[in-house]
C-alpha cells in the first residue's frame, strides 16, 4: 500500500522550531550543584579542618624600680634576712606576772611598758626602807641635840676652870662628851647615807617591775602570761620564765648569706648587690656590701658577708630566705632607660643562632624574634623584640604555626 507525501511529511521533526521547556534550565541546576559543593566544602572545614592549639600564657612584665639596675653577676649566692638587734627581754628582779601590755605584732618605743609584776611584796620591803630612813633622820636630829648642849656645857665649864670653881677633871670629861657626841653625829650622818642609799635601791627594784622596751621595735612574740613567775636567771625547773617577749628593731634587718672561700675573691665592700626574696621572686631590691667577716668556717669551707637593704619594705621579715647576685662595676642604667623584662626560660625558644618567643594576641599565635641577655635561676631577660603587657606561650607546644590559631587551655 503505498503512502502519501501528505501522511511521511506529518511524521518528520521539526528541529528548527523552539522546544517547550518542561522543568528548570541546565544552567539552574549547575548553580544548585555549585553551592551545595561550597556549603559542604566549607562545613567540612569547620568540623573536620586542623583545630586550635591549647597553649598556657604568661604575661611579660618589666622589672620594678626597686632592681638594682645594670650589671653583669659575678657570683650568685643564697641566705637569710636577719636582725642585728633583737632581744628577748626579761625583767630584773624575780616576781609573779600581773598584766602583760603587748602583743605579737606590735610596734613598741623605748621604755615602754610591757609589762607589770606583781608589787605586794616589794611594796613592804620599800615602806620599810623609808622607815628605817626616818628612824635614822630621827637618831640624827637627836645627837645633834645632845652635841649641842654638850658644847654649852663645855663652854661653861672652861670659864669656870679659869674661875678655879671646878677641877681640871670635870673640865677634861665635859671635852669628852662633847667630842663623843660629835663622832657619834659623823656616824649617824652615814647612817642615814645608808639608809637613804637603801630607800633609792629599794625604789629601783619597785620600778623594775615595770618591764620597758630596751628600744624601739616590733614585738614578734609573746613569751609569758599573767600569773607565771618569771626571773632574770633560770630558776625552779620549767615552771620559771625567763623571758616576757622578743623585740626586733626592724630598721636593722639586712643579708647574711655563705660564700664558698673559693669565690670570695669576687666579693668586696660597698659591692653592688640585686637581692630577691623567696616569697617575692618578681621583685628584685637593690642592696649593697657591708663588710665580710674576717673569718672562714672551716666545717663548710665559707666566709659570711653581711649585706644592706638600700631601702627597706615592709615586705622584708627576720629569717625569710633570699638569694642574691653580686654584680660587677659596670655602671647602673640611666634613669631613663627602658626596664629590664625577664620572662620563664621555657618561653623562649632558639634555633641555631635565632631566638624566639611566641605572642598570642586576639586568638592567634606570632612568632616573634627576641634579642635575650643573661638567664639565671630558670628566667632568660629579654632585651628587644617584648613589650611589658605581652602575653606568651609558656610552656612551649609542638605544632605552633605564625599567624596560626590557638586557645587557653582551662585551668
């Protein structure tokens, strides 16, 4: 059967006709595509990417006014804050302890009151002293009384000798007495010498048991109470003190440190000396040399070298230990000059010939070259490259990138 041209011709394509489009475009779809790798990429960084590294910062601080200022130490060495006046003070006489006016801590002045003993019983040895004067003043008035009419009698006596009316006998015995009386005036003038001697002892030892501060000072401990018996001498076993309270002059305190024998050839008078307490290892004070005391010990092979404080604080305590380094003559930094920074030795971190240390600042880690000095006792003194204020990785981590980021670990 054959087909007409009408029927081939309606089943041909036409592909110069616009098509009509049933969904979205291809473009379309390849933009969705893109966002979504973009979005997966990105969270796939948040959640998968390198994390923050958890580092511990210490904050670099410049070093107080108080540090000795520049200098290279010659020699470092270690000892105490000692007092050279202090005393534990006791009272003179022997008594019971009524009232005790101090307590640790206080600050005393010279013959202050510390405390009272008891004065019933030197009370009754002084009013008998002032009787026993009385009684002697009382003797004294009488044979000055009796030596005043003996000389009357002997005056009288003379006159009637020469008058023939009495014998040369009565006149040689009026002498007498009036001679004995006199010696006995002389001896009873001492007497009450005496006696007045014994009333003024007598009021001294009523006085002692005021006990006074020998000086002026600090009372670091209280030795007795009220009710003890307390004795300038140790008496009657353990029950008797011997000591009220410790004073110590505290404008006295210095350094007494032990330098090997070995070293002490770099130690002189008026040396430069930067000392640091124990308590306070931040803040180093400015010291000097007093003198070494001439003498070695020959147990521990050292010679002692007593130190001053070029100013004292109230930080400063009888007995703390404290290290010092004895400085050479270089001469001190200029007022102006910029303060010394010293940071941990574990903040800083070398390579070679380069040193380093690690800043941290709003997350992120930079590495920073340092110019350092000296390191002594665990710290490195950082001369260029730190500010006072930085914060720096201390201790130092494994995997610290510059610019990378890191977070403080939780204490």
């Amino acid at each position: 059967m054959a087909l007409d041209n009408d029927s081939l011709n309606s089943l041909r394509i036409d592909r110069s006709a616009p098509s009509v489009s049933s969904g979205p475009s291809r473009t379309v779809w390849y933009g969705v595509g893109s966002a979504a790798v973009l979005v997966i990429a990105v969270l796939g960084y948040v959640f998968l990417g390198p994390k923050p590294t958890e580092v511990t910062t210490i904050t670099a601080q410049a070093e107080t006014s108080g540090s000795s200022g520049g200098g290279t130490a010659v020699l470092n060495a270690s000892g105490y804050v000692v007092a050279r006046r202090m005393a534990t003070v006791s009272s003179k006489v022997t008594g019971k302890i009524e009232e005790i006016l101090v307590e640790e801590g206080m600050e005393v002045q010279k013959d202050q009151v510390l405390a009272k003993l008891d004065p019933v019983n030197l009370r009754t040895v002084l009013t008998m002293s002032e009787r026993e004067l009385e009684a002697s003043r009382r003797n004294l008035a009488e044979i000055e009384v009796r030596l005043a009419e003996a000389q009357r009698n002997l005056v009288r006596n003379e006159a009637l000798v020469q008058q023939q009316l009495i014998s040369q006998t009565a006149l040689d015995a009026s002498k007498a007495e009036a001679n004995a009386l006199a010696a006995r005036l002389e001896a009873s003038k001492a007497q009450v010498k005496v006696a007045e001697s014994g009333l003024q002892m007598r009021r001294i030892d009523f006085d002692d048991l005021q006990v006074r501060a020998p000086f002026a000072g600090v009372v670091i401990s209280k030795d007795a109470q009220p009710g003890e018996i307390v004795s300038p001498m140790s008496a009657g076993g353990g029950f008797t003190r011997t000591g009220i309270a410790t004073i110590v002059d505290m404008e006295s305190r210095e350094i007494e440190v032990d330098v090997n024998e070995s070293y002490i050839n770099r130690v002189k008078e008026d040396q430069r000396v930067e000392a640091t307490l124990d308590a306070y290892p931040s803040a180093p004070l400015a010291a000097h040399v007093i003198n070494i005391v001439p003498t070695a010990d020959r147990t521990k092979a050292t010679v002692k070298v007593r130190i001053a404080f070029d100013a004292l604080d109230s930080r400063i305590l009888p007995d703390m230990g404290i290290k010092v380094r004895f400085l050479d003559d270089q001469p001190q930094q200029a007022a102006n000059a910029a303060p010394r920074i010293r940071v941990p030795a574990s903040a800083v971190q070398r390579e070679g010939e380069d040193t380093y240390v690690w800043v941290v600042s709003s997350g992120r880690v930079e590495r920073r070259a340092v110019t350092v000095g000296p390191e002594q006792e665990g710290s490195v003194e950082i001369r260029a490259g730190v500010n006072s204020g930085d914060e720096l990785v201390s201790p130092l981590v494994q995997g610290l990138e510059d610019g990378g980021k890191v977070k403080l670990k939780a204490s």
